[in-house]
C-alpha cells in the first residue's frame, strides 16, 4: 500500500506566487499525499485562492486561524497531519514534479527517517542562480547525523527538502513566536533520526526574490532570531553531548561567521533600529565564537580564506567589507 505523504504550507499574504506553490504539489507524479493550506490570517487574496484548489481537489485541507506566525501555523498544520510522512513547502517556492516520488522511493529503498534532496533558487524571473545539490549518501546513527549537521555541510539547515517520517513529530511542535523554526527545530528532530539518506538533484525551488526582508536585509528581528538560535544549539549540546567539544566547535565557527558576514548588512539596512549599540554587540559576539573556535579541534578543518577574513575582522571590523570584495565570503 502506497504511503501518505502529508505537505504542509503555511500561507500569509502571498497571492501572487501561491499558485504555483500548490500546483507544483498537486501536480506531483506522486500522487498519494494530503496537501494541508494553512491560512494564518492574510490580508491579501491568498485565502479565496486556497478555497479554489480546496473546491477543485479532494486531497486538499484547509485550515484558518488568526495571524500569529510561521511557527502556529505550522504546528496546526502538523495537528491536523494524517501522513505516514511530512514534507513542508514554503508558500513563495514550488517543487518539481518528480520530486516527492523520489523521495519516497529513496525512503522505501533506505528506511531512512528523513529523506533530503537538494535545493535550487530561483529568481523573479523563473532563472535558477545557484544549485545546492549533494552525491548520494546515508548516515546511519544518530551520532554521525548530528556530527554531520554541526560539523559538516551536507545536512541542510531548513526543514524545506525533506521528507520527514511522521513519528520525529509525536511530541515536537515548532516553539511560538519564532520565524527561524528550521534552524531551532533541526537538532532535536536529528536526535531522533535513526538513518538519514541524502538523494543527488535538486528538486527543492527556491524563490529569492531582490531586496526581500527574509531573504536580503537584516532586521532587528532576524539579528535577535540568530543570537537565540546560536545560544539554543550550544545548550543542546551542553544538554546532550556536553563531553563533544568537535561539536561546538561547529557552533562557534557558525557563530564568528553570522556576526562578521552580517555586521556590513547591519548597517546597510533600513530595518534595523538602534545600530550603534547592535554593531557593538555584535563584534563582542564575535570575538566571544572565535576565541572559542580557536581552542578547538574544529577549527583546523576551517578554510584557509575564511580564517583569513575571521582575523580581518576581529582586528578591524570597518575594513572588513572592503576584504569581502577580495573574497567570496559565503558557506
């Protein structure tokens, strides 16, 4: 009997580009899926637009609630989940239409607990940028997933690309009032990964659009958003693998790279309130990631180039946006 697949969007004021997101599941080669519409309280035409495809196809669920959020609207969509897997969609991207067949012909054939493809982005224009995509690959214990996910680059940081089987999400629910559930919510569903399988492609489309917040400037909300999400991962690991010093290792060199690549977006944006104070603090966040990212083992594995822009940086952080013009400073 073919497996359930239930595809979870979130939906807030996004009109323009919400059809082709629900197209692009409704019009998957595999077809055995419930496709769960939660509307969190758009202003815009994006509800009418989900009452359509609700009238129009039987497979599609939708549910309302008042505004509160990525992270409600997410968990309600899981509440009212009856898949055997999870995959989440953001409501301005879209996926190929082979996508979700391979990845639940990858779990059948690896019994994987999450299934990952890669990603690929695409503009305004429908032009893909840039392809992030892996070789075929299974890590089979949860300490070697989690090795992976803070010490290596093939596990992705989004919840975006996976397939997730549905038991990782019996008593998890994305914390309330945080926009970066991915990034929160990736270690603790790794702890409960017994096999994790990476599939070549790239079938994950990525919409990026010019001068978006999300995807662009730096906000106060986003720069309060990194500092939590960093202290949250260093108590995971305090919490549950406090003798792995490889492992904060991982989270230090996240840390010196958030506060440095970001410190020229702060003050470029116009989002961002209180600059002075913020650049300040993120320096001192800085110094604190890298002078502990030194004293471990991880920091040997660094790239030549950026411990280079690192050092730039902590001696002069104002000269640091002219060394990035020299280098292509990205993870």
């Amino acid at each position: 009997m073919a497996k359930l697949v239930s595809v979870i969007v979130p939906v807030y004021n996004m009109e323009k580009l919400l059809p082709r997101c629900i197209e692009s599941i409704l019009n998957q080669t595999y077809s055995d899926l419930e496709l769960i519409l939660v509307n969190d309280g758009s202003k815009d035409n994006s509800a009418n637009i989900c009452e359509q495809y609700k009238e129009k196809d039987k497979r599609v669920t939708l549910l309302h609630k008042t505004n509160s959020g990525v992270a409600d609207a997410t968990n309600l969509g899981l509440d009212n989940a009856k898949g055997d897997f999870i995959l989440f969609v953001d409501s301005d991207d879209y996926i190929a239409d082979d996508m979700l067949e391979n990845l639940v012909s990858h779990q059948a054939h690896t019994g994987a607990d999450i299934v990952q493809t890669g990603m690929s982005r695409v503009n305004e224009h429908d032009t893909v940028t840039f392809v992030q995509a892996f070789e075929p690959k299974i890590i089979g214990d949860t300490y070697s997933i989690i090795k992976e996910f803070f010490c290596g680059s093939d596990i992705l940081l989004c919840l975006a690309s996976k397939l997730f089987s549905a038991h990782l999400f019996s008593d998890y629910r994305f914390e309330s009032g945080r926009n970066i559930i991915d990034i929160l919510s990736m270690p603790v569903l790794l702890s409960g990964c017994r096999s994790y399988a990476i599939t070549d492609g790239a079938g994950y489309m990525a919409f990026f659009r010019e001068g978006s917040v999300s995807r662009g400037f730096l906000t106060d909300k986003t720069y309060d958003d990194n500092k939590y999400y960093l202290n949250n991962w260093l108590e995971f690991l305090e919490t549950n693998y406090p003798e792995v010093t490889e492992f904060k290792g991982g989270v230090y060199y996240r840390g010196a790279y958030e506060m440095s690549y970001r410190y020229p977006l702060l003050s470029a944006s116009p989002y961002v309130t209180d600059k002075k104070n913020k650049k300040k603090e993120m320096y001192s966040l800085f110094c604190y990631y890298y002078k502990n990212l030194l004293d471990t083992r991880f920091y040997k594995t660094v790239e030549s180039k950026k411990k280079i822009m690192f050092r730039i940086f902590y001696f002069s952080p104002f000269s640091f946006r002219f060394a990035m013009k020299l280098f292509s400073f990205v993870r």
